[in-house]
C-alpha cells in the first residue's frame, strides 16, 4: 500500500514538475515575444529564483532567451548585411552620378565656350575678339570709303579744272589761228599790191 502511494505520489510530483515547466515555459515564450532583449534578461531575472548569491533561472527560460538572442543577431547580421549592400549600391549611384556631373560639366563649358566664340576664317575666336575685329574692319573700311571719295572729288575737280583750261587753250588756238589766217590774207593782198604796182611792163 505504501509503494503504491509512493509510486502515485511520484507520479503526481511528476505531473505538476512537468506542468509547472510547461506553464513556465509557455509564460516565458509569451513574455519573450513582447519584449526586447534586454528586456527579456530582466523577465528572467526577475521571474528566477534566488539562493544565497545566486540566481537560479529556468532551463527553459535560458533556452529561450538564448534561440531569441540567437535570432536577434542573426536578424541585425542580415540587416547589416542588407544595410551594407545599400550603402555599397548607393556609393556606386553616387560615383556614377558625380562621373555624370562632370561629364555635365564638361559638356557646358564645351557648350558655353562654343557659345561665346564664332569661327573666323576657319579659327574659332571669342565673340569679344570677333566684335574689336569686325569694328576695326568696318572703321578700315569707312577710312577707306573717306578716302577715295576724297580722291574721287578732287580728281573730279582736276578733271573739272582740267577741262575748263582745255577750253580756253582750245578757244586761244582758235582765236589765234583765226588771226594768223586774217594776217596771211592781209599779206597775201599786200603782196598781190605788191606784184600788180611793181609789175614790168612789156
């Protein structure tokens, strides 16, 4: 009789180790799934049983408190994993933007440059240049005008003058050869008088 109420007391301290774990267990799962690491160091702290000095915490508790550190840095692993692989693809984005900028760059100065130049003969020239080179032309060209027109006008007038003494010598001449004519038939009468009074006579 006696065995048989050890045996059922042994069983029955079995049941209630067994469902106190269990309960614990399942307390412990549900607290943890709450609560953060740290937080979850204090739960078991608190909820483990003290002797003397020591703690003594449930072996399931440390289980698992110790799969959801596990899990914890496994899971902050891949995030730094996934955060470096950002940080990697974004630092490509950024060289290749920066190489683009200064393509950009390039592109305008080459653009601005070609903007503020004009090709004479062949030979690009600042638009500055081209404006002091055009204005020195165009000044060339009206010195250029001034003075053949100067010349043309005086020529003119050497021309004008020329003519007016062309006249007059011309009427000279004629008034001389008219002359010269008027005093050869005066001598040739004379001459004539001359021949008929001191003609012999026969």
């Amino acid at each position: 009789m006696k065995e048989l109420l050890s045996k059922y007391l042994v069983v029955f301290i079995l049941v209630i180790f067994s469902a106190s774990t269990f309960a614990q267990t399942t307390s412990f799962e549900a607290a943890f799934d709450t609560l953060t690491i740290k937080d979850q160091f204090e739960h078991l702290y608190k909820r483990s049983n003290t002797f003397e000095v020591y703690k003594v915490m449930s072996i399931s508790g440390y289980n698992s408190l110790k799969q959801n550190s596990i899990d914890s840095i496994r899971q902050y692993h891949e995030e730094v994993s996934d955060h470096q692989q950002e940080i990697t693809t974004l630092k490509n984005n950024l060289r290749s933007t920066s190489s683009e900028i200064e393509n950009l760059k390039e592109e305008l100065a080459s653009t601005q440059k070609a903007k503020d130049s004009i090709s004479l003969i062949g030979i690009p020239t600042s638009k500055g240049s081209y404006n002091s080179i055009m204005w020195g032309l165009i000044i060339c060209l009206a010195v250029i005008l001034l003075i053949v027109v100067s010349l043309y006008k005086r020529g003119h007038q050497i021309v004008k003058e020329t003519k007016t003494r062309l006249t007059e010598v011309q009427e000279d001449l004629e008034n001389l050869r008219k002359n010269a004519l008027v005093r050869e038939q005066k001598l040739a009468r004379e001459l004539m008088d001359y021949k008929l009074k001191h003609k012999p006579s026969r």
